[in-house]
C-alpha cells in the first residue's frame, strides 16, 4: 500500500522533522498517521482498470510499535474502495512483516522498496516476480504501468517472468533494482 497505493513518504518524512511534537522515535509509530493519507495520483482509477485483468490483493506491512496502522490501512482502504464484495480488495488483505511468506507461483509483486521479503519475490524457481514502483519513472500510475501490466496480462507466454520480459522487450523498463542499493530515508 504504502508509497504503491497510497503517498506515504512525504507525510511520514514531514512529521520526522517535527520530533519534538511526538514522544516516539519514528514517524510511522505515530497513532493515526497511516489512517487520513491521499491515495498516489491515478492509483485508485488504475487499480480498477487493472483488476479486469488480474486477481489482486493488499500484502502490506505496518509499524509493530503502531497497533493503530494495521486498522488504519484496513479503514483506508475500506474508504477508497469500498466494503463490499465487488470492490477490487474485499476480504483480499494481508498484512504481514515478511511479504515472502506469501509468494505463489505466477504472482506479480508491487511495491516500493525491497524489504520486508520484497526482493524476495523476484524468485525465477517459484515463477513470481517483484516490480519495484517508482524504480523505473515511467512505471508509476500516472504514466505507462497500467498498460504495460495490461499487456502482461494478455501476452501468450506461459510464465508470468516470460510475459513479463517479453513485453518489458519492447520498452527497456528498469524493473527493480537490489536491495543493496536501495537508498532507505533517514528514519527507517
């Protein structure tokens, strides 16, 4: 959800700057702060023009230290998308601390950065894959995402990994980077 869905980096990183106004150590432990954020422009009309194409889901992680956020991003989404069973995320919410336990076999992974296992969905054995949103400056919402999953979803190949470099063939999309040279901000 966060920095994928949902424009989290810049309230958390505005409130960083303000550590005299909270008693705790990061942003993201403050209660609420995951509750009231703007959706990421073209996210909420994307997912839904994606959904005709793919079974999606939240896998999504909070702050341990901030029982709040796991409520508040149930609530978010519940506000953007709907509580009933034909919005894209009804009951298809998982919140977790280690996004790999839940990768299958033919399932796209996006997010942002490439913690929490991540990077670890990007596994050639299994057939799943990380796309890392925002690497690349065309493969956000608002630009060339939308359709270049959409062609994913309608290429003939058998893999998700095929069907993902045989169009990828065609743009020259950076599709993540390593973990090793994520750039983290200067509270996580």
């Amino acid at each position: 959800m966060d920095n994928t869905i949902v424009d989290t980096l810049p309230v958390l990183n505005a409130e960083n700057d303000k550590p005299h106004l909270y008693q705790f150590k990061k942003p993201d432990q403050i209660p609420g702060i995951f509750r009231y954020l703007p959706p990421l422009p073209d996210a909420i009309d994307s997912i839904y023009a994606l959904s005709k194409y793919y079974d999606m889901y939240i896998l999504s992680t909070a702050p341990w230290q901030n029982p709040s956020a796991w409520e508040d991003k149930i609530s978010w989404l519940n506000d953007f998308f709907g509580n009933q069973p034909d919005s894209p995320f009804y009951k298809k919410v998982i919140l977790t601390h280690q996004k790999n336990l839940n990768k299958i076999a033919g399932a796209i992974l996006l997010d942002d950065r490439p913690y929490h296992g991540a990077h670890d969905w990007d596994d050639p054995e299994l057939d799943s894959f990380w796309l890392q949103y925002g690497h690349d400056k065309e493969l956000v919402w608002s630009k060339n995402l939308v359709n270049f999953l959409i062609e994913v979803a309608k290429s003939n190949h058998a893999s998700i990994r095929d069907k993902i470099f045989s169009v990828n063939n065609n743009y020259h999309y950076s599709l993540h980077q390593t973990d090793q040279t994520f750039k983290k901000e200067s509270w996580e």
